[in-house]
C-alpha cells in the first residue's frame, strides 16, 4: 500500500517534470543536419495506440495503448477517447516497449580521437531504429569520476532522448572510492565498467578489480567489466607486428578468443570471492560464454551481454582486401570467426545470455585510417544503435529461436530490470514511459551507410536486408519517427537516474551471513600455562 502510494507521488512528480522539461525543450528546435524540423516531434499531449498487439517482457494482448504527457494512462481493448486525441493505428502490428540499449558510447574521447556520433547524432539514429533509451559509459577524467560526470552532462545537453550513465574506473585512490560513493548516492549511477584491456590507457590490475568489486558491493552497484587479458594481447599485438602482419587482421589475431576467455573467468572467480554480482559486456566469444554458463549454472550472479555485431557478424570482413572495407570492422574484443555468433545466438535463445547491445562506437573512415601502417592505432569500435533492434528482430524472431515477448525482454526489458528502472522504463504498462515502438513484422528493412542516421560514412552492415520494419517511435509520448521520418530536437531527452540494489542483490547478504558462519573459525584457543 505504502509503495504504490509512493508511485503515485513518483507518477505525479514526472507529470509535472516532463510538463516542465517539455516546455523548456521547446526552445531548442534547431534541428541538425539530415534531421527535419519539428517541435519535439509531432507533439500531442494525448495519443492514441489503436488495435496493435501489445508486448511485454511477460504478455501479450490485442489492446490500445493511451498515452497521456508522456506516461502510459491506459492499455486495454477498445478505449474511448474524445476527437482532439490524436490516433495511431496499430492493426496486425506489434506494439513494444522502446529498445534500451546497455552499452553506447556516443562523444567518448578514444584512442586519440573522438567518437563521431555525439548526444544528437547518435540519439537521431537509435529513435529511427526504435531504440529510446540508451546507457552511455563516461570516461573519468584525470581519474575524477565527479569531472568525468560533469564533462557528460555537458555533452549530453543535445539529447533528443532519455539516456543513463555507466561510469568507467582507471585508477585506485581513496578520492575514487569516495567519489564512487557521490556517483551512486547523488548522481544517479548504479554500475561501474573495469577494463581488463588497454593496456596503458583504461586497463586495471587484479588488484584494482578487487578493491573496485568490494566497493561496488558495498554501494549496490553493479560491477561492469571488459574481459580480456590486456597483458596477453599487449604481446599478441608485439607478435603480429612481428611477423609482418600489420593490417586489420592483425587485430583479430593478436587478441584471439583464449583471452577473452581467460579474463571472463577471471572476473568471473573474483566476483565470487567478494560474492558480487558481475555483468559481462560484450561477451564476442564461445570461449567467455561458455565461462558464463558454467557460473550461472552454480547459482552465481553473472550478466552476460552480447552485441550485435557479435551475433550477426563474423570476423571475414577484417581480411578485406580493402583497408577502410577492413577496418571499420575493428572493435575490442574482435569479431570472432564463423560459429561464434550462432552459439552466442543460442546461448541468447537458452537464457545461458540475457540482454542485446552494440557498443555503439563510430569512428569515420578518417578516423580508422589513423591505423593505415598499423593496426593498434585504428580506433576500436562500430556502429549498431540504429541497427540493432531490426537485426535482432531478424536474426532471432525470424529465425524461430525466440517469441516476440523474449524479444521485448532482451531488447528492453532485462536492461531495465538490471539497472533499476523498471517498470517506468522497458514495459508498456499503466504508469510506464510512453517510450514505445510500432513494428510491422510483414515490412522489411534494408541497411545502407547512404541512408542511415549515424555521422559516419560506413556501416558494418552495409546491404544487409531482412524482415520486419520499426514503423513508428515515440520516445516521451512524442511521435518522432514515422513514414520513414524523423522529427527531433536536442534538449528533449532526459537524464534518467538510475538507483543501486537491483534485483541481482537480493539474497547476497544472506550468501555473505552464510559463508561467515561456515568458516568455523576463529578457533577459540585456551593458553596452556604450564
Ligand atoms: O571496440 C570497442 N569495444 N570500443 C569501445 C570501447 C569498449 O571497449 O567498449
Ligand atoms: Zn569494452
Ligand atoms: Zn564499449
């Protein structure tokens, strides 16, 4: 009773903060380049979703879905509403929670450069792929989380839609662990990314790892790593340039699956040692997967995210005669080669995996020629926050490995589950976000650098076609994609807060009272005197 009265109030203090939000974004309709103009989309207080199958993460109902400034009032069959409500219709079409995508890094200083999505650009292309909400990493800067955070914030001003922070640890003092503390307490941060890889620019030791995983436990937060061994693909690395091989395959060869593998265990062994829950990012490989398995299948918390590129792709297109062809294909871990993604694939389909990502980092074929002579220098990263919930659709619905209501969960709703933000997000219920999606299953869809939204010139998907079409976005209650355009504006996004003890946490002090008192020890010894 106490809790859904503070709902309420929780419902009507976001009423009031996205009237407020909504009138103050208004004032920012400069629309970008390739993006038309509009005034925070096609603007309806009031909207109506008619005849559409309505898809939870748990149900699914021919229904109508009523939105009201930017919340989900209603979803139930045949609703009445007055003439000034404007209507969509949905008939033999899914209607879905928006994609929320876990692993974006849009304006991240990398490798020497800077991504060239940024809050606006990037934004643009997920709403025209049906993604709605998406978790950015920040980078500390100097070490401080507290500037890194205020750097993003600044970045993120241009949003046109809600996004979340993951924060990345460098470095191990005192100030970070206190910061750490500010992170979750006053900043809305429940997870920290470690970098098991790049080695002396973001890579940290066990050391780090450890201390980093206690404090997480002790926050509720959730502990992100990138699992390679970092030291291993530094002589990977040495080995190729070596041998001569200094071209896109370089990358692949120099840090093979083994690694991933061997850091994926890693982590995976010291997040039981300090019994906290651990969340896997993309996870490229059989090898990591298979580590994954193994953990869950002993009752340990571990996530595991793959990413799109990693389930639809193989590592071919790194031997790519053509260097730029080549190189926009090199991220960290490496595309695998043939039989990763279909196992990765089931894996997803079995639950053995529980969520979608891309790692959306794009760098133009400018900024990957920066590895011409060498492939260390290419900046790591692709391209998929536009992509991924047509790929996903295609690669896993289609197929029949999963139902519609497994797609809603991993596209959307397990992310919100784990970052703590269900149900207002990754659910169309009474109460939710209107951040929602009308997919058409009988359209199709067709991949093409020429046509994306994303600031890059390439796309690792290039011609790829496939069945199913995401017709119309509305993120906030604002119909911002439809008939194949979108209408958005910066300034209409929101941060969204994002609070520590996820469901992962239940029962971990229960786990820590019983291990305490299976040690048997101290052994209480009585001093001979004699
Ligand atoms: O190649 C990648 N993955 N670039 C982004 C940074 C990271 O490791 O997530
Ligand atoms: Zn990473
Ligand atoms: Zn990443």
């Amino acid at each position: 009773m106490a809790h859904s009265l503070l709902y309420l109030l929780f419902l009507s203090f976001l009423l009031l903060f996205s009237s407020l939000s909504h009138s103050q974004s208004d004032q920012f309709c400069d629309a970008g380049v390739g993006y038309s103009e509009s005034t925070c989309g096609i603007s309806s207080s009031k909207l109506l979703i008619k005849g559409g199958t309505v898809v939870n993460a748990h149900h699914q109902q021919i229904a109508d879905v009523y939105v009201e400034d930017g919340i989900i009032v209603a979803v139930q069959p045949n609703i009445k509403v007055p003439d000034d409500v404007t209507l969509l219709d949905a008939t033999g079409k899914y209607v879905m929670p928006g994609g929320i995508d876990p692993h974006t890094h849009l304006a991240m200083e990398f490798m020497g450069t800077e991504t060239i999505d940024d809050y606006f650009s990037g934004q643009a292309a997920a709403l025209a792929g049906g993604t709605t909400m998406h978790i950015d990493f920040v980078i500390p800067v100097n070490g401080s989380l507290v500037a890194g955070f205020e750097a993003y914030e600044k970045k993120a001003k241009k949003s046109c839609m809600d996004y979340g922070f993951h924060m990345a640890i460098t470095k191990w003092d005192e100030s970070v662990s206190r910061e750490m503390e500010i992170m979750v307490k006053e900043k809305g941060i429940n997870s920290f990314k470690f970098f098991m890889a790049y080695k002396g620019s973001l890579m940290i030791n066990d050391e780090l790892l450890l201390q980093g995983f206690e404090r997480c436990k002790s926050l509720g937060a959730l502990a992100m790593v990138h699992a390679e061994n970092g030291d291993a693909v530094f002589e990977g690395q040495k080995r190729m340039i070596e041998l001569g091989i200094t071209g896109p395959e370089g990358h692949a060869l120099s840090r093979p699956a083994v690694l991933e593998g061997e850091a994926t265990a890693r982590a995976i062994r010291l997040a039981k040692f300090v019994n906290t829950p651990l969340y896997v990012v993309h996870v490229m490989s059989i090898d990591a997967m298979e580590e994954i398995a193994k953990a869950r299948k002993s009752g340990q918390k571990v996530i595991g995210e793959p990413v799109v590129s990693g389930l639809v792709l193989n590592d071919s297109g790194l031997w790519d005669p053509e260097f730029i062809t080549a190189a926009k294909y090199v991220m960290s871990p490496p595309i695998r080669e043939a039989g990763h993604d279909k196992a990765l694939q089931a894996a997803l389909s079995t639950g053995v995996l529980q969520l979608v990502g891309t790692d959306h980092c794009v760098f133009n074929s400018t900024q990957k020629a920066f590895g011409i002579d060498d492939f260390r220098k290419i900046p790591n990263g692709v391209n998929g926050i536009e992509e991924r919930m047509h790929l996903v659709w295609d690669t896993m619905v289609e197929s029949g490995q999963i139902s519609v209501t497994d797609y809603v969960r991993i596209t959307s709703t397990e992310c919100a589950r784990i970052f703590n933000i269900y149900p207002r997000k990754g659910a169309i219920l009474a109460g939710s976000d209107a951040d929602i999606i009308i997919f058409n299953p009988n359209s199709s869809f067709e991949i093409s650098a020429s046509s994306h939204h994303s600031r890059t010139d390439t796309n690792i998907y290039e011609g790829r076609k496939g069945k199913g079409k995401v017709e119309v976005t509305i993120v906030g209650g604002r119909v911002v994609w439809k008939d194949d355009e979108l209408k958005v504006v910066p300034g209409c996004g929101k941060y969204i807060e994002m609070p520590p003890l996820s469901y992962l946490f239940n029962g971990i002090d229960k786990a820590d009272a019983k291990y305490r008192s299976s040690l048997k020890a101290p052994v209480k010894r009585f001093k001979s005197t004699s």
